[in-house]
C-alpha cells in the first residue's frame, strides 16, 4: 500500500508543468558549429518537402521502421508497440504514424532568421510553421522560405534543431495504438505532454529507483534518438543530405535536452529526507508541497533558460565579454568527452553530468536572482518568459552574475561536445 501510494504521488510531484529546455536550441546549436570541427557545415544542399523523401524512399522507410522495432523489443522495451509502414500508402501522414508522432505536425520547408540580421526580409510567419513558436520582441522566431533553393547545412541544423518542440511530441498519451503506455510525468496535453520525450532522469536516489520506477525509466529521449539517427542515415545513403540533416538536427535536440540540468534532475536540491518528508506527509502536506516544488524548479529553470537566451541574443546583436564567454564555452572541449561510444552510452555520460551539476546550477541561480522570481511560490515567471532578463540582467551583482556564467560553461562545453559527437556520427564522412 505505502508503494502504490508513493508510486501515484510521485509522478505528479516531480516535475514543471512545462517542459523547456534551451529556450534557444537554434541558437545553442548555431554557436556549436563554430568549432573547427564543424566546416563542412558550410556545404549547399537543396531543400526538399518530407513528403519527396517519404514517397521516393518508402521502401527503405519500410525497413527502416521494421528494424527500430526489433530494436525496440530487443531492449524490452515497455513502452512501444511497432506499427507497420505502408509503402502503398507512402506520405507524410504514414511516416508520422510509423514513427508514432502528433498527426497534425507541420514541416515546412523554411530558414531560420539569426538576431542581428535583417528580421524584415522573414515571409514565413511563426504560426504557420508551428502553433507552439512564439514570436515576441525579446524572442524572436522569424523565417524565410526554402522551397526551390538551396541552403547550408548549418542553417539546416540551426533551424530545425528545436524542431521536436514544435508539436511532433506534443499530447500523444491518446493515441493508444502508439504504444506509449501511461505517461510517467508531466501533463497529457500541452507543453507538458512531451516531458517523457525531452527529460530523462537515470540519475535520481535510491528511494525513487525503488518507489517510483516509472520516473527514472519513463524517459525516451534514447528512443527518440535512436530513431531519427537511423532516418538520418536513410537519407544520406539515399541522396537526401538536406533530409539528413535535418533529421540529425533532431537527434542534436534531444542530446542538448539531456545537457540541461533541469531535465536531467528532477529536483535538484531535493535529497533522500526530503523525499521521505515528502512520503510521510498527510494529503493536504503532499499537495502543498508538490505545488511549491513543482512552482520554484519551474521559475529557477525558466530563469536559467533566459539567462541563457539574453546572453545568446546579445552575442549577435551586442557582443560583449559575457556573451563570448557563451561562445567559448560551446566551442571547447568536455573534460574527458567520450570518443565513437553508442547513443546509448552518450546519452548516459551527458545524463550522469547535467545530474550531477543541476545542485550546484540550481545554487547558483538562487543566490544571483532575486528572492521573489527564485523562492516565491506564487510567482509564476512563464507568463513572462522572455520579458524579464533585460529588466533583471542589469541589478544582478556582478561577481555572482560571473560565478553564474562560470557554472553555465559547464554546461555549455558538455552540450556543445554532445551536439558535435552526434552530428560527426551522423553527418561527416
């Protein structure tokens, strides 16, 4: 009874309701290719809609989605359920069926605009290429159209980096025939309703591995991976290299997420007695504390997420000292990065050192910010998401603000070195 009882609290205490990772993964990932490594990046390709690919490789998709499946059962998996591709049925409807993702998703054939650069010559709104993109003065989402020409690989990547954000992973718990199972944690519909797909937490306590399996083995983030590397390959052995990189770009996303400390812990500063605290707790005392929790990791993440994206932004618009920092970080080199390792052995080094930094980030925060964004449970900081770092950035205590950006490199030069191994193995010859 006392586990069935920690089993139904868990999941839904230990995670924001919405799920964010880099806010700005294009810009996260514009800045990765700057390291020497990366110059075939520079390389044309021609645009080309899903629906080309789809229709001129369903055979090999075919195989493709037959082998992810053996795959997937080899590893006993619980939460997959193969559904067959249908080469007479070739379309971009039966990829996103065979590859168990949101029906209604959207790929448009577009580049992404960087700030500093000329955000008028955009004719592509943001809603048309997904209703999840805001567009707002402090976070700009502008686009140009692709269709009929052609485009550098690293506009590819950079563009379609935060593709996996944009709907593919958005509410899929209802379609039964998927295979997904019961959602470990976050929401059924909204941002939330991709959390298993974006957070992976393969590094929690003792008392959660025992009383709450589902947190610690609910994330895919591997599957996915898995999945749109064996597509990116498809398409470059094919003659399809802007398809290959785009859906490299993909697999990038979901390596950058598990860099990002927030999506690697499930509370940072929670330990062993909090949990126990927690477990012991009337009704009333669990669903208090499950609100203050699941309020302050929010606005903490939120906060380091717009520190993160005001320092990218201004390292186009406005560079300074701080903000080429930023850049350096990305460009260097993790301490004791693995070399050719499986995804499944990346995702486990990248996975063990966002974990094991989130306390020491999460500290961080706390002590650079204000009380009232970092420790007010009644303050929700996503209704402003974007609009508080340029009113809060310049009140920061300077030394604090320089710790913050030193522990940030930590998490930068492990992203960045995960973005770089994956679309190496993906992408160059």
């Amino acid at each position: 009874m006392f586990k069935a009882t920690f089993l139904l609290s868990a999941g839904l205490f230990l995670l924001p309701d919405a799920v964010f990772s880099w806010g700005t993964h294009y810009l996260v990932m514009d800045r990765s290719l700057e390291h020497p490594s990366m110059n075939y990046v520079s390389a044309e390709v021609m645009s080309e809609s899903l629906e080309s690919f789809v229709v001129r490789e369903k055979h090999g998709l075919k195989i493709l989605f037959d082998d992810f499946a053996k795959w997937e059962e080899g590893r006993n998996s619980k939460r997959f359920r193969k559904i067959e591709f249908r080469p007479e049925q070739a379309s971009v409807l039966e990829f996103l069926r065979a590859a168990r993702l949101n029906p209604k998703t959207n790929f448009s054939e577009v580049e992404r605009i960087l700030p500093g650069q000329d955000l008028r010559s955009g004719n592509v709104s943001a809603k048309d290429v997904s209703p999840y993109l805001l567009d707002t003065t402090e976070l700009p989402a502008k686009f140009r159209s692709s269709k009929g020409k052609k485009v550098r690989i690293r506009s590819v990547l950079r563009t379609f980096v935060d593709e996996p954000d944009w709907g593919m992973d958005h509410s899929l718990w209802g379609f039964e025939e998927y295979g997904y199972g019961k959602q470990a944690y976050g929401k059924p519909e909204g941002e939330g309703s991709k959390a298993p797909f974006h957070m992976q937490f393969q590094n929690e306590s003792w008392i959660l591995r025992l009383f709450a399996p589902e947190v610690v083995e609910g994330g895919m983030i591997l599957d996915r991976i898995e999945l749109c590397s064996r597509l990116s390959d498809l398409a470059k052995k094919t003659g399809h290299p802007y398809w290959s990189a785009r859906f490299a770009s993909w697999a990038a996303h979901y390596v950058q997420d598990i860099g990002q400390p927030y999506h690697s812990k499930a509370v940072p500063d929670a330990g062993i007695f909090y949990y126990i605290d927690y477990v012991f707790s009337s009704k009333e005392t669990k669903k208090e504390k499950k609100a203050r929790a699941t309020q302050l990791v929010a606005n903490r993440h939120f906060l380091y997420e717009d520190f993160v994206s005001f320092g990218l932004i201004q390292s186009y618009v406005q560079p300074g000292d701080a903000n080429r920092s930023l850049i350096g970080f990305l460009t260097s080199e993790f301490d004791s990065f693995p070399v050719n390792v499986s995804f499944r052995d990346l995702v486990s080094f990248v996975g063990e050192n966002a974990s094991s930094h989130a306390f020491e980030i999460n500290r961080s925060i706390v002590s650079t910010f204000p009380a009232e964004y970092t420790m007010n449970p009644n303050y929700d900081l996503e209704k402003e998401l974007g609009t508080k770092m340029k009113e809060i950035f310049p009140k920061l205590d300077p030394e604090k603000s320089k710790h913050l950006l030193q522990e940030t490199g930590k998490d930068f030069a492990l992203t960045g070195s995960a973005t770089r191994s994956i679309l190496n193995s993906l992408l160059k010859d």
